[in-house]
C-alpha cells in the first residue's frame, strides 16, 4: 500500500478556507485510487470543522495546537512521523511559501500551481501544471518523496459530501520553531477594511478590463456584482493601471477561478487572463472589438459598448427583481 495523502488545511481569521475541503476531497480520490488514507494538518482549531473535514474523505485530522509560530516546523515534523506519499497544499501565499520551505527541508520536490491530478496505479501520480503563461500544461512526474503539491482555489471540485463519514481528531503541541522560523513572527493579521467577496472562492464573478477606461467604471461593475452576489474580478491590465487592487486580480500571474458564472467586461481575452478563468461553467464575454479572443472562449458573446451593455443589463436585472431582499 503507498503511503498515506496529506492535505495542509489553511484557515483565515480561524475560519477554514474553501480550497482547504476542496484538497481534502482531491485527496480522497487519490487515497481511493492508492488503497491509503488521508489526513489533514490543521494549523489552527480543527474541532469547529471537524465534521465538514471528515465529510469529504479525511480519515484523521491532526490540530496542532499554536502552530502559527512555527507552521513549516509542523508540517514538517508531521511528514517525517507519518512518511506520506504526496503532500497538498494551496497555491496561496501561505501556501506557497510553505511548501518551498517544506520541500528544501525534506529534500523533495515541489510541483507548484497544479491543474490535474491522475493515479493510475498505487504510488504513482501524473501531476499537469501550466507554463509559459498558460500555452502549455506540462505533464510532470516527481522522483522523490513525498511529492509536495500545491493547487490554486477552485481548481478541484468537491465530490459529495458523506455526513455519515468522520475523521479522527488527534491534538498535540507544535514542535520548537527552526532558527530560521524564529527570525519571522506574525503580529496581526488585518481583515481588508471593505468586506468584499473573494474572486478565487467566489460562485459568480463580474470582471473588467482595459476597455473600462478608468477605476471609476469599476463601480458600474460593483452594482452589477450586488445584484449577483458576486466578486468582482480585474485584468491584469486593469491592476498594473492601478485601477484595481492586486487581490481582484484574475489570470496566470493573479488567481485562477472557476465560477458558476463568469462575466467579462471589457477584457480583449490574452492567454495569460483565459489561463485563470477558462474552467468557469458559463462564461459571458461583453466587447465592442469582434476580434477579441475573449469571443473564442465564451458561451455567450455580447458585441457593443460596455457602457451601454451594463447598465441595461443592471436595469432588466432590478426590473425582474434580481437582489431584492
């Protein structure tokens, strides 16, 4: 039998992160797949979601208690006591910065920003991730063990949740910080003063572009988001014009979505924007250029003024009672 999956849950502001249920769900298939089990490393108190970490496939959870002052020092500590065969993590800055450290402390490899999982057989594991701005997705094999991985939010879908299904929750103290470790501490951590919708979490997604002209149209879009519970989303263009906050960005060098509903305002559609928005279900693109290559990839394309578009598309919505309370 391989050895077990680990998933590295993360938490913000003591809340579980939706990425987090949706690795441990990735890792069911795969510990399915391998006839092993899963379990999950929590950095932070597990018991309040316990049940939602068990329902989708975690076999244990290990709550460590007062991790955040040495998070890599954990994980790793926990890697070495249970040898597993690939260890998943988010494709966050938490993450990121976790499994760089994780793999230089264990001597393996790290496969950042994954796309696709497969297992064809126990101990074996086909890892697809995309370069060069997303015109190629590289199929990637690690040698060496574990098999460090992280994936963006989204990327995996949950499978269904078994509520019958529970995990075992084992607490214990985090192990002494590295000296490495000791040198950073975290102080605070600051909620953003607007309480607005994640775009990487978020079900419907309303984002612009260049075509926007300026960061006063991007309130055109925040009503069109009320009406739609949604977040709202920028191009790259849109944020290195400083129209927007890096946070909303979307695209190979900001955050990969996969929303029910995409809309596209404004956005011409270059590889490294499609890259990170490509797997939402229905994607909406509303563009005044025919050639634009956001036409290619869209379920539904409306050609015409952005500015004449939204607002109508706003004023049907309200008419036909869409966000009423």
């Amino acid at each position: 039998m391989a050895g077990e999956i680990l998933v590295v849950a993360e938490f913000t502001h003591g809340a579980l992160r939706p990425v987090s249920l949706e690795l441990v769900s990735e890792a069911r298939r795969l510990a399915n797949a391998y006839g092993t089990s899963v379990a999950v490393a929590a950095l932070d108190d597990a018991e309040p979601h316990a049940a939602a970490i068990g329902s989708y496939g975690a076999d244990r959870i290990y709550a460590i208690t007062d991790a955040n002052r040495a998070p890599v020092s954990a994980v790793e500590s926990l890697a070495r006591e249970l040898e597993p065969e690939v260890i998943l993590a988010p494709a966050t800055a938490f993450g990121a910065d976790l499994a760089a450290a994780l793999g230089a402390r264990l001597g393996a490899g790290v496969v950042a920003n994954c796309v696709s999982l497969s297992a064809d057989a126990p101990g074996a594991l086909v890892q697809r991730r995309p370069m060069y701005a997303g015109k190629v997705i590289a199929t990637v094999e690690t040698k060496t063990r574990p098999r460090i991985v992280t994936a963006r939010p989204r990327v995996f879908s949950l499978g269904e949740a078994d509520a019958a299904r529970t995990a075992e929750v084992i607490t214990r103290p985090a192990p002494e910080a590295s000296p490495t470790e000791a040198v950073v501490e975290l102080v605070e951590l600051l909620k953003a003063e607007r309480e607005e919708l994640d775009v990487a979490e978020a079900e419907v997604v309303v984002s612009g572009g260049r075509g926007l002209g300026g960061p006063e149209a991007f309130s055109m879009l925040r009503e069109l988001a009320s009406l739609l519970n949604a977040a709202v989303g920028a191009s790259r263009a849109a944020v290195d014009a400083g129209w927007m906050p890096h946070a909303h960005q979307v695209g190979q060098t900001g955050k990969t979505v996969s929303p029910r509903l995409y809309v596209a305002c404004g956005i011409s559609g270059a590889i490294q924007h499609l890259v990170g928005m490509s797997s939402s279900q229905v994607i909406v693109a509303i563009n005044k250029d025919t050639e634009a290559p956001i036409f290619t990839k869209c379920d539904y394309g409306i050609v015409g003024d952005v500015f004449q578009v939204v607002p109508a598309l706003v004023e049907e919505l309200k008419r036909a009672g869409v966000g009423a309370d």
